[in-house]
C-alpha cells in the first residue's frame, strides 16, 4: 500500500480497521486538555482494560462472602483458578493446553525452569544468549552458571552484532550454533529483543538446536501476543513470559511458562517442586513425595495469585476475542505506516535522521537511534502527550499496540515530532 502522511488518510485507515473498536476496552492516560495521550509504551506496560476493576472486584466480593470457602465456591473457584489459561495461552502462545501455566513471575520461572532444562557436562556447559539481553536474564544466567561453579565471562557465549550493525544477521546467529554445538548446553534468547525490537529466527533456532541436541529456552517478554508464536510445532523445549507488556494484564502481574509436551512425563528432570505441581485430585492429601502434574501444570509451586489473575484473565479475553491472527495483520500495517512517517520526516527535513535500527523482521516495536539533541527531543515529545520510551545511551523505543493503538495515533506522533524538531 501507498501511504500519506496526511490526517484524512490515517483516518481512512481507521475507518477500515476491524479491530478499531478494541480501543474502547482501555483506559489511556489523558493530555490536560483531556484527550488521549499518545500511548506507544504498549511493549513496557500495556493498558488497563476497563472492565479491570469490575473483574478485580468479583474476587474481593467473593472473598467477602465466602471466605476460604471460595476455593470451591466462588463464582471462579480459586482452586481450579489458574486452568481458566490453558486455553487463551494455548492460542497466544501456539501451544496446546497442557503445555503451558499461568504461574509467578518472569525472572523467577526463568530460573525455574532453568533447573530443569539448563544441565551443563564437561565441554558442553556453555549458555548462548543474544548480546544486550535485558538485564534481568543476563543476571538470571550468569547466576545459574555461578551456581554450577561455571565462569559467567567464558561460559556465556553472547552473540553481538557485526561491527558498525545494530541487530543480529539471522545467518550468523545459526552459524554460531553449528560451529559450537559441541560446548552448547542451552540456548536463551529473548524472541524479540527488548532494545532494538528485532523479531528473531526462533522457528529456526528450535529447529537447529534439536537437530545438534541443544536445548532451547526463549523469553518471550517481548514477543507474546506481539508476533508469531508455534512454540509446540517449533520444538522449543521450554519459554517463559511476563503478562503486562502486550498482554495488559497490570503491573507485575501473573508471568506464564511453556515446557513442550515432549518433556511432560519426564520426571528424571530436576525441579524445585511445590504443591501446586502435583495433580489436583493429590493437592490436599499432603503426601510425602513429589509427582509431577502432566506437562507444564508439574511445574507450578504456589497456589493461584487470583487477584492478578482475575485481570490478567480479562486481558487475556479481550486479546483472544481480536484473535492473534487478526492483530498480527493490524500490526504490520501500523508499523509500517509508523516506518513511514518517520522516513517522511527525515527526507523532508534537512539535518534530521530519525534512523530507525530495528529490522524488518520485527513486531509492534521501532527503536530510532537518536543523535544531536535526541534527549531533548524526547522531552519536548513527552511534554506534547507522548508516551515513549527512552533507552540510554541514546535509543527511543515506540510501540503503536494493535489492539488499541490507532493510525491516527500514529499520524499524530509524526506531526509532534516534527513540532519538537522545529523548536529544538
Ligand atoms: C520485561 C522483561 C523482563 C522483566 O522481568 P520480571 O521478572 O517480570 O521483572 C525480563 N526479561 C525481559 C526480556 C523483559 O523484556
């Protein structure tokens, strides 16, 4: 499609969009004059649903009423609490059922599962994983292999950019893992990268990584419910994930993981087990001796956090009702119609890069590389009523969301930043 940078032509874009009406579903953060903010920090926190208290405030009813007896009572009985997931995730995550929980938080089931599926032998000890991971899996890593007496400077094998690039060649990444499959236990990469966006090749990771005999683990923070997801027909071993970037489902709330069913009955794995693991018709017998629960339900340790879940359920819902399918579709429209705007910008005004470093294998998510007085024209921006994200030393990072992001948003941002250019 030809794009314009013009108002009628976003609003036309509008017009045609199915999931236009998504938008309603969220609350967006308000300018002073009381109309919507610029929102593209969908990808560090995404927005509230409306309904959010509503859901919130079944389970506090419930609560009130019942008392422990809302385990089995409740409208949405707590015990059984968490198997509402399978299904939505199932479907966000290309997964089936049993392959995935609703459980914790990123970091730490990172390390869960990490005690299952990262199991260093002599030569083979080594953790491939992408340079400038988030911070939090680089220390997650270099920690696992500390505690396997392992030395994080030699151990950790990161993969870098070439020289004077800003995102990985997908050729070079598989090259890596053929020329070292001997000294690699696992591979850790997030499926998109947080920093400069790029959608990596996990189909081929996994399907390398099982023909070498690697295991293959990806963070999914920043990639689910944003792109593409077959993890069961790709083969990765295990994933993990947060619920409140794409997903919406508020700060800090309920992560998820996903172990492939290939592993489901393997109880030689090592894991740090809770009860919560065990089958459901064993929960309450508080035997000694733990069995797993079939698939990745065996690796759940804490009953259900339901005040989180009870939102995260809604935005799950909402997500699910747009259909992943119809989303990615959206995506790649409002992507490339930001791509656009901002190529516009740079050709029509002299001295101005906005050079944007994510590739075209992507999601939702564009980092421009800032020069000159790029700080200054995030501040200016940022007063205007846009809500983006800065990145030292110099990247902003904008993510017009599918599900509630419009073209006219994006048409919207163009016009600002070009405003913030004029004044800086
Ligand atoms: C957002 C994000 C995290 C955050 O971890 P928490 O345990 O949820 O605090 C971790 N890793 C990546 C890649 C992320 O994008």
């Amino acid at each position: 499609m030809e794009f314009q940078n013009n108002i009628d032509f976003a609003k036309g874009l509008d017009a045609s969009d199915e999931l236009r009406d998504f938008r309603n579903e969220f609350l967006f953060p308000k300018k002073e004059d009381g109309s919507n903010k610029v929102y593209f920090t969908g990808n560090s926190l995404g927005l509230q649903p409306k309904d959010a208290s509503k859901a919130l405030q079944i389970e506090l009813d419930d609560w009130a009423t019942f008392g422990v007896d809302g385990h089995f009572e409740a409208r949405h009985p707590w015990f059984s609490y968490h198997e509402m997931f399978r299904k939505p995730l199932a479907e966000i995550m290309g997964a089936k059922e049993t392959e995935v929980a609703a459980m914790g938080s990123l970091t730490a089931n990172l390390h869960f599962l990490m005690v299952s599926f990262f199991n260093p032998k002599g030569k083979k000890c080594k953790i491939l994983c992408e340079a400038k991971a988030f911070p939090s899996d680089q220390y997650a890593l270099e920690s696992q292999l500390k505690h396997y007496g392992l030395d994080p400077q030699k151990d950790l094998m990161e993969l870098h950019p070439r020289e004077g690039e800003n995102y990985l060649r997908e050729d070079d990444i598989l090259q890596t893992i053929k020329d070292h499959a001997e000294e690699i236990a696992m591979i850790m990469i997030g499926g998109v990268n947080y920093y400069t966006g790029q959608k990596m090749p996990m189909k081929e990771i996994a399907a390398l990584a099982n023909e070498l005999g690697i295991i293959v683990g990806f963070d999914l923070a920043h990639a689910s419910g944003n792109v593409e997801l077959k993890l069961h027909e790709w083969g990765v071993d295990f994933a993990a994930w947060c619920s409140y970037k794409y997903l919406n489902s508020g700060p800090g709330s309920v992560a998820g993981i996903f172990v492939h069913d290939k592993h489901a009955q393997d109880e030689s794995l090592d894991r740090f087990a809770g009860w919560w693991g065990t089958p459901s018709e064993d929960r309450f017998m508080m035997r000694q001796g733990f069995k797993p629960a079939y698939g990745a339900d065996g690796w759940q340790l804490s009953n259900a956090p339901v005040l989180a879940m009870a939102v995260h359920k809604l935005a799950l819902d909402i997500h699910c009702k747009a259909g992943m399918e119809r989303l990615l579709n959206k995506q790649k429209m409002l992507t490339s119609y930001l791509d656009f705007i901002l190529k516009d910008i740079s050709n029509r005004n002299e001295g101005v890069d906005l050079k944007i470093i994510t590739p075209e294998s992507r999601g939702a998510q564009l980092s421009i590389l800032m020069s000159g007085k790029g700080k200054e024209l995030f501040n200016r921006i940022s007063e205007k009523g846009v809500v983006a994200d800065w990145r030292e030393p110099n990247v902003i990072r904008i993510a017009p969301a599918p599900l509630y992001n419009s073209f006219e948003d994006v048409f919207e941002f163009g016009k600002l930043i070009e405003e913030a250019i004029e004044e800086v």
